[in-house]
C-alpha cells in the first residue's frame, strides 16, 4: 500500500516494519516527529528523555539487553549525545541500534548550520542519507541490520526538507523479530583502557569492511547520462538535481555517507569530463574525492551555507531556470514574536524595566532578544544561560551580581541547566536564575518534560517538582511568581537581586497555546481614554496594534491576560462588559 508521508513519519514507519522495540529521544526541530510518530504505534516503546545524551544511554541499554532501539534528535543534540556516540562505536551493539539526526541547512530553528557528517566520521559510525520519504522508511531497516550485521551503531541522516516534506511511501508488514540473548562480555562492554585498546581494531577493520560493502550496494547507485557533466551527490541535493538535469547528465547518488565507495567514486569520475559535488554545508564529499586526487568541483562553485534550491543548481551550473516573480513593493518583515498572552512576556518586560543584563538560553523564551523587548543578550546552547551567569558574575563581581539574571525554559532547565544550578550552589556566586516554567516543551511543539507528570503519549508520569529540587541542589531562596503579575515580578527580581546568596525564581504559568488553558475575553480598548502613549506597545504583544493614533485589540488574538492593562495609567484596557 502507498501513502504521502512526512520524511519523519516515513521514518518512523521504518522503525515499525523494523521491529524496532524502543524509542528515546529528546524534541528538536526538525526532528522531533520521528518520535511523535513512532509512538502511534503500540507496539514500540517511546518516550521523551531529558536530553540527548541519556536519550542514546538509553537505547544503548535496549540494545545491550537484546530488543532494537533507536534515538532521535537534532544536529546540535547530537553534540550532547557525542559522549556515548564515541564510546558506544567501540562496544558495538547486541540488538540494532540507530541514531537518527537531522541537520538544518539555512538555520530555520537552530542556532548553528553543523554537518552532522563530522560526527560520524570522527566517531567511525556508519551514515546513511535518505533522499525522499520512502528512502527515510528503507534506508531505516536497512540501518538496523547493517547494525547487527557490523556489530555497530548506524547513524540515519536527515535534513529539514527530506523530514518536512512529503513523498509517496510504500509500507509494509511488520518485521517480528526475537529479541537477542544477552551475554556477560567484560572485555567487550566494559571500556576501561585494556579493552579499549583491543576494540580499537575491530573499530578499524569494521569500517573498511563497510566501505567494501558500500562499493555494491543499491543504496549508492549510478545514474548515467551525458557524459560531459558528472554530479556526485546526496540526500535532497540529488532531488534538486534530477529536477534541473533530468536524465541528460550523469549522477552518482550516494545513500551511504560515511564510508565512501573509493572505487565506485574512482570508476564514475573516469566516465565523465566534468566532475561535480553537489552538497549542503561542508565539502565532506568534495574533500573525499581530492583526497583520491581526483579533479573535482564543488565548493568553487556552491555556497558553505544555507539551503540549496534547484534555481541555485541551475544558476552555479549555468543552466537557464525559471525567475521567482518580483513584487513592486517589498513586504514589510514578520519577525517571529511571543504569541499573545505568552506567560514569558510580563517577566521579561520587569526585567527590561529593571535594567537587567539578562543571560538567555534555548527556547521560545529566546524571542525576548527582538524589539520592543530586547531583553536578551546572550544565548549559546541549551543550559548555558545558568552555567554563564556563574563564570559572568565571578568576573564582573558585585556588580554584575546586583543586576544580572540567568533565564532558563523548564525542560531546557532539566535537559542541561541542573548541572549549571549546582555549580553555582557549590563555588557559591550571588546569581539569580530564573526558571521559565511553562509546564511544556513549547519551542517544538508542546512535548512533555520530566516537570509536566505526563508522558510521551499524554498518560501520567513520575513528575518531579522544581521547589523542592533546587533546594535539594544547595539553593536556599527559591520563590514562585505568576508572570502575568508586574508588580509581583518586579518586586521578586529587586529583591533576589539584593540577596547576598544564590536564588532561584519560578516564573510558573502554563503557555497559552497548551489545550487545557482557559483564557478570558479579549480586551477592548476604550477610545475616549486611550492618549496614544503607546505604553502597552512597549510589550510586543501580537494582538496589540495602533491606528489612527489610539491602541488596537485584535479580539481574534487576545487571551485576557491583563498584563497590558496593568501598563495602561488611563484605563484605557477594559473587559468586555
């Protein structure tokens, strides 16, 4: 049977048919529907980890104890899974185990551009790359028996437009597959340096094993036309180029990444005149092909960064195409912005009213960098906003103890920010954390953390309560405040920011967007007491306008959150009566 599937959800249908048996993984776009999908099917296990790293942990233990098990996440979650990625190369595997990570070319939702490639070849782990939905959905099962077959974890490659998009998928039955026996093996699971060493040659001699396979299988297939022009290339960028070439020039289509086909390589580049790599992000296969001392174009002549599009192929390869259609008149910018009644807002607004340098993290509380607020002035990686503020404070001293906080999501908190936290409480500087809880994961798309009590498939869960846990950590003040109270925020920022000691302050209400949440009238805004001071503007709220000189409600937007009406000194903000 054939179905239009999401590359994601092609990908979860692949780990169905694989038999696969366990799922961890912690959301990032554009990976995080691998696993909502997959949980669609009962006979998986899936559920959300607190970061990446124990997401790999735990499948690896799935493996080790015998059933198929797969991780997911994004290209920079795979930084923090890069611990067990390295190690787990060198135990191997029991059950398949595969790691799926989507790259984002052009930074839709990411903080960096990063070829996930590096990984795999610095950590000698097989990758395969997909093209389309149906190759997310073979390419899968095909991962995990090459696992089992090498011994080893196999890493699937996507990108933001092979997961996004859609293509035809034929599925198929599910594959029944006995779990393995597990066996007592020291020397093989145990990576203390003795046997370490002696994994170390298995690692080698896996891969060239690999790369022989890679030489003969259908995952890398040669496409021959034209002979004048050879393209060498992956994953969507060979979608790009069939959609601008056709059949008139000659592709070789890589599905196996890392290890490369040296003599296939070798024996498509002598059939043609010209020889070119088409990639995204780095010149990974591009730099392979001179390492053979092939002649080879690439990087000369595409860009390192963004997204590719079938006019930019045609256009580096002078082939005429198609011109995008020009407006007379450019559209003005739409920035992304809090949505209205965002319970982050109020706070961030008695920050900036504050003067607080505010060091900010990974989320949709990120968004308080842009105007009116540009509250922001820092953002790294998940967690890094409390682990800065103590090296921060440490350096500027009292002053900048008295004015700078750290703000921190309530699942980036328990994905990263715990270990920050004790840090702070055990060299001991004057900093104030501020924990955004939202109760949900709301950058991805409302996932469940190990705050909310609920789990993957929205049933309950063990939950684990902030308060409690920051004192448990060596933090003495810790105190609660409603974001949509200005005055309360204020007065809990003056005074944690006075305190000679590390606290924490619970920004808690749920986002407004989550089902559950029940929201009051919109507001209106009475005309005849509006000045036009554009007060209420100073908050950045969507459904807040102005024309003709007086403030605008959009009714279709407003949650009656009242945070406005507490900056309006006219009374100008009512309640519908």
């Amino acid at each position: 049977m054939k179905q239009l599937m999401l590359g994601n959800a092609a990908a979860a249908r692949g780990l169905y048919e694989a038999g696969c048996a366990l799922v961890s993984s912690y959301p990032g776009t554009p990976s995080t529907e691998i696993t909502e999908e997959a949980a669609k099917y009962d006979e998986i296990y899936c559920e959300w980890a607190p970061n990446e790293k124990v997401a790999l942990e735990v499948a690896f233990g799935a493996s080790l104890a015998g059933k198929r098990a797969f991780c997911g996440m994004k290209h920079v979650g795979l930084n923090v899974a890069a611990d067990p990625l390295f190690t787990v190369s060198y135990t191997g595997v029991n059950a398949g185990l595969v790691i799926g990570v989507a790259d984002d070319p052009g930074m839709h939702s990411s903080q960096n551009e990063q070829d996930s490639r590096h990984h795999a070849i610095a950590s000698k782990i097989p990758m395969l790359e997909p093209s389309d939905s149906d190759e997310a959905r073979r390419f899968m099962k095909l991962a995990f028996e090459l696992s089992e077959e090498y011994d080893t974890p196999v890493l699937l490659k996507l990108c933001t437009r092979i997961s996004h998009s859609q293509s035809v998928v034929s599925v198929e039955p599910r594959q029944q597959i006995a779990a393995k026996p597990y066996h007592k093996d020291i020397e093989k699971n145990v990576m203390m340096p003795g046997m370490a060493r002696k994994r170390h040659p298995f690692v080698e001699d896996r891969m060239r094993r690999l790369a022989q396979w890679a030489e003969t299988a259908d995952i890398n297939r040669v496409e021959m036309g034209g002979t004048a022009l050879g393209i060498l290339t992956s994953s969507t960028c060979y979608q790009y180029v069939k959609e601008v070439f056709g059949n008139e020039v000659s592709i070789l289509k890589l599905g196996m990444v890392n290890p490369l086909p040296e003599q296939l390589i070798r024996d498509f580049a002598s059939k043609v005149e010209r020889l070119v790599v088409v990639e995204e992000l780095d010149p990974v296969l591009e730099t392979y092909c001179k390492s053979l001392g092939l002649k080879v174009e690439g990087k000369n002549l595409f860009p390192l960064e963004g997204e590719f599009s079938q006019n930019l192929i045609a256009e580096k390869l002078g082939v005429a195409h198609v011109q995008s259609a020009q407006l007379e008149e450019a559209l003005p910018p739409r920035p992304p912005v809090m949505c209205a009644g965002c319970p982050h807002r109020g706070l961030f607004y008695a920050l900036v009213k504050n003067k607080c340098t505010v060091l900010g993290d990974i989320g949709c509380y990120t968004l308080a960098a842009a105007a009116p607020l540009n509250a922001i002035e820092m953002t790294l990686c998940m967690g890094a906003s409390v682990s800065s503020i103590h090296g921060f404070n440490k350096a500027m001293g009292a002053e900048g103890e008295k004015r700078t906080v750290a703000v921190i999501g309530d699942s980036t908190f328990m994905h990263s920010g715990m270990t920050g936290l004790a840090n702070i409480a055990y060299n001991q500087s004057n900093s104030t954390v501020i924990i955004l809880d939202n109760s949900i994961t709301g950058m991805t798309g409302h996932q469940q953390n190990p705050t909310t009590g609920y789990n993957i498939k929205g049933d309950p869960a063990g939950k684990i309560d902030l308060e409690p846990l920051c004192r448990a950590m060596g933090i003495r003040r810790v105190r609660v405040v409603d974001p949509y109270d200005l005055a309360a925020c204020d007065t809990a920022i003056r005074e944690e920011l006075a305190a000679q000691e590390p606290s924490v302050i619970i920004s808690r209400r749920p986002c407004a967007l989550l089902k559950y949440v029940k929201h009051q009238p919109p507001l209106i805004v009475d005309k005849s007491n509006c000045t036009g001071c554009k007060a209420c503007m100073k908050l950045g709220c969507p459904a807040i306008s102005f024309r003709d000189g007086k403030a605008e409600v959009d009714h279709t937007q407003c949650v009656g959150c009242g945070v406005c009406q507490q900056l309006c000194k006219f009374n100008a903000l009512k309640e519908a009566m």
